[in-house]
C-alpha cells in the first residue's frame, strides 16, 4: 500500500463513518492497490446486506474517497 495514499484514504473513511454508525454500520478499509487506483472496503454491522449498501459506498464513501485521493478510480465491496 502507498502510505501517503492510505493514509488519505482512511482520512475519508473516518470523515463519512460517523454516518454510517448513525444507521449501525461501519466501514473499514481492506486494501488501497495505488497501481490500478482500487479501493477495497469492508462493511461491518448493519451495513452487511443492506439495500441501500451500494447507495451508501458509492453515494458517501467513494464520493468522499475520491475528494481525498483524486487518484482513486473506484471503491469497491471487498
């Protein structure tokens, strides 16, 4: 993993995990491939098979993701 990247990332993720601990959720961060720009996340709690699971890692947390680290491509459901 590329530190400074990682480190932007997980910056995000601890800016958008108080919502997602509002509904019961969290989300944590499995892998950063500086490489390919791929963000692989993990949703914990309530999170897990919700239907609006997507909604929220695409709507927050990749949107949040990618205004910290531009260079990210995509975040995807590890």
């Amino acid at each position: 993993m590329n530190s400074d990247l990682s480190a932007r990332v997980l910056s995000a993720l601890d800016q958008v995990r108080p919502y997602i601990e509002m509904d019961g959720g969290n989300v944590s961060l499995v892998d950063v491939n500086a490489t390919t720009g791929i963000v692989r996340v993990s949703l914990k709690g309530a999170c897990q098979g919700c239907p609006s699971a997507q909604a929220t890692l695409k709507g927050g947390i990749e949107r949040a993701v990618k205004s910290k680290a531009p260079e990210v491509k995509a975040v995807i459901l590890a």
